[in-house]
C-alpha cells in the first residue's frame, strides 16, 4: 500500500513538472486587477430610427476567481451618426449620438488555453442617447438597463491582451443600443 501511495505521489510530481515545463505562461486569470481600452461601434434603434454612433469605453475589472470576475465601465461617445430621412415626407438629416454610458458588470469566463478566454458579461447599465434634426427633433433618452454580451480575449504577454466582445447596452421597448467592441487590456 505504501509503495502504490509513493508511486502515484511520484508520477503526480512528474506529471506536474511536466504542465510546468510545457507552460511558458500563467493563465489569463493568475493577475487579479486589469484594464481595458476599447473603441465601440455602436448601433441605437430609438426615437423611430437607426443610428450607428461610435464610442471610447473603458472598462477596470477584478479577478476573484479563476472563472469569475467584476467590472466597471465608462463609455463616451466620440462620432455621430447623420442619415437622410424624410419626416412627415419632408427630407432632412437626423443626427444620431451617444453622449455617454456607465456600468456595472458580472463577467463568467472560461480559459480556453494558455493564452485564450471567452466570456460572458451581465450586469446594470445607465446610457444617454439624443437624435436632433433642424425644425423636427430634438430628443435626449437616459436609460437603466439590464446589459449583457459575449466576448474573447487573446493574450500576448504575461499582461498584455486584445479582445473583441458585443453588447446589448440597453433592451427597452422604443430603445434597443448594441455594440460590437474592439479592445486591448492590461493585467496588473
């Protein structure tokens, strides 16, 4: 019995030695604190219309776990979006924006690999959207919403990462605001 317990403690040892040599970097998840810079394109079904407005979005995240994690984002926006479109039957040109966005975020991860992780995002939104057209509409709408998306993100480094994520921002009756993100991250 003793030898069978020392066998199995030294094939436990190799095998460990072995993943040890293997490995060249720790998992995405073996730095607790990060952040992220990200450029958003955005796309806001509101106010009778559909705009597609840019936006800057930060995000600071925590690792608690090796599969869980939480976040606080900022977003502002920084290109709007004008289209033609006839009021009434009179043409004119509707300037969509997103003035700015903030939240709190819940985010399940799995690490694919050594260097790769997908991930889910849930959580509380507060965004502003406007639409204004000379003479027809000038219109603000502040949102609370329930927000959550889908994503992946690649390592290069022990702390540099890139990744690519969609959001759904808000999911109200008369608003519905998507965005589909490219960003790079630090781990501290």
């Amino acid at each position: 019995m003793k030898r069978i317990a020392l066998a199995a403690s030294a094939a436990l040892l190799l095998l460990g030695t072995a993943q040890a040599q293997q490995s060249t970097m720790p998992p995405m998840s073996a730095r607790n604190l990060y952040g992220e810079l990200g450029y958003t394109f955005l796309k806001v079904d509101a106010f009778g219309t559909s705009t597609r407005p840019d936006a800057l979005r930060g995000i600071i995240g925590y690792d608690f776990h090796p599969f869980f994690a939480v976040e606080g984002m900022g977003a502002w926006g920084v290109r709007d979006n004008t289209k033609n479109l006839a009021i009434n039957g009179v043409p004119t040109n509707v300037t969509g924006s997103m003035d700015y966005m903030f939240g709190i975020w819940l985010k399940p991860k799995y690490d694919i690999n050594q260097q790769a992780e997908v991930f889910g995002r849930i959580g509380w939104n507060h965004s502003k959207f406007k639409a204004t057209s000379t003479g027809f509409l000038d219109r603000t709408e502040t949102r609370d919403d329930l927000a959550w998306g889908v994503g992946a993100n690649y390592r290069f480094t022990p702390q540099w990462y890139a990744g690519i994520d969609w959001m759904r921002y808000s999911n109200q009756s008369n608003t519905h605001a998507d965005g589909l993100t490219l960003t790079v991250g630090y781990h501290w």
